[in-house]
C-alpha cells in the first residue's frame, strides 16, 4: 500500500508536467490531475487485491486498522500518561470504523491538497529557471464556482437522512467540498497579505498556523464558503486594480 501511494506521488509529477504543456485553466489543471491519479489508485487497490486475494474495502480496513495500532504505540513511546491510552484504545474500533469510511474523501482531498502545493512550488521554480509556466492569473483572486453551493446543501442534507450509506456519501462529499474551500479561503488571506505588504516572517506564521491549528484551518473554511455571500475581497469593486497591482 505505501509502495502504491508513493507510486502515485511521482505519477503526479509527470502528468503535472504534461498538463502544465497544454496550458489548460488552473481549476482543469487540478482536476484532470487528480482524477488521473485517483482512477490509477482505484485500479492500483484493485489489481493488488485480486493479486493478494482480498477485496479493496479489506485492503484498506486492514491498512487503517495498522496505522491505528503504530499510531498507539507512538503514543506509548512518547510517555503519553496511562488514562489517556486507555481512552484511545477503546476509542479505535470507533475510530476505524469512521475512518474507513471516510478513506475517498480523505484520499481526494490529500490529493487535491498536493496537486496546490505543487503547482505553487512549481510556479517559484520555473520562474528562477525562466522555464515555461502556464499564466493561471493572480491566484490570490481565485474564488470556486458559485454551484458548488448546491453540493454543500446536498451533502449536508444527506446527513440528515436515517440512511447509513447516505450519510457516508454525505460525509465524504462535504470533506472534499470543504478543501476546495479552502483553497479560497487561503486565496483571501493571501489577497490581503499581499494588500497589507506584510513581511515573509508574518506570512510563515500565519501559514503555520492555518496548517498546525484545527481553529484557524475552519476558520479559513469559513472564510472561503461565506466568500460567496461576502465577498470579503470586494472584488466586484477592486479587481481591476488588483490585476493590474499582480
């Protein structure tokens, strides 16, 4: 399994650098990137499964079910006191039990949330080494489709309904939705770090934190999905002037 998550990191890399070549949209540059190392993954899971006489949900059940029991052993080996292992140890059958479940959607957003970074450590380097670069715009002004609206609504009213299978596609649908959010509540903090000139140290912290605090990081979640009503950049009002300051 860790053999095939890596084999899908540097399949990444190449399809990135084949998309960056057709000069697509950043918003069909992630996409198609994503969907091409998720259905390569699904087929991976699949054919290791047949080779390894297990079904796919067997496959990752047991991963996680691993992962939780080295997890609790680092837990073990950092002198976590004794009541609080305990707590954790009763508490991984529930805790493999929604993990498994929500396994897709965790997987899509990791994936949703390498392909953004790449792209935007890419785009630095390029520019050092005066290399091609599609022009995607000032991401700092990037704001997802008004639409998605509806699939929030959706997923929420899903977990709503006494249907356990209805909730889990809920479930997952809301956690991609909310990284896709994320994406613009971060283009909001950036827009005003850059507004305000604030200097790289300040940045570094305010990225830290978005990336170590659960507060800050639904915070930005907020901040992008309220954008829409918001519209917390003004940008109706100031984006020409600020396509023209990019």
């Amino acid at each position: 399994m860790d053999v095939l998550l890596f084999a899908e990191l540097l399949l990444l890399g190449f399809v990135l650098s084949e998309l960056l070549e057709v000069n697509l949209s950043i918003e069909k540059t992630v996409l198609y990137a994503c969907s091409v190392i998720l259905c390569t993954g699904i087929a991976g899971l699949f054919f290791y499964g047949a080779v390894s006489d297990k079904g796919i949900a067997a496959l990752i059940s047991d991963y996680v079910e691993t992962n939780l029991e080295l997890t609790l052993a680092i837990y073990e080996g950092l002198g976590v006191s004794e009541e609080s292992l305990d707590l954790v140890s009763k508490s991984l059958d529930r805790i493999h039990y929604i993990l498994v479940r929500i396994v897709p959607s965790l997987v899509a957003s990791f994936t949703l949330c390498l392909t953004w970074a790449s792209l935007l450590f890419a785009k630095r380097m390029f520019a050092k080494r005066t290399l091609f670069f599609p022009d995607f715009g000032p991401l700092h002004l990037w704001k997802a489709p008004d639409r998605l609206v509806w699939g929030i609504i959706g997923c929420g009213a899903a977990l709503l309904l006494p249907d356990g299978t209805l909730k889990t596609i809920g479930l997952n649908g809301l956690i991609v939705l909310m990284t896709v959010y994320l994406f613009q509540g971060i283009a909001i903090v950036a827009f005003y770090l850059e507004k305000f000139r604030l200097p790289r140290i300040m940045r570094i912290v305010i990225y830290s934190l978005i990336a170590t605090q659960q507060l800050f990081l639904f915070v930005i979640i907020a901040l992008g999905f309220f954008d829409m009503w918001l519209n917390i950049r003004r940008l109706s009002i100031n984006n020409d002037q600020d396509l023209a300051d990019s």
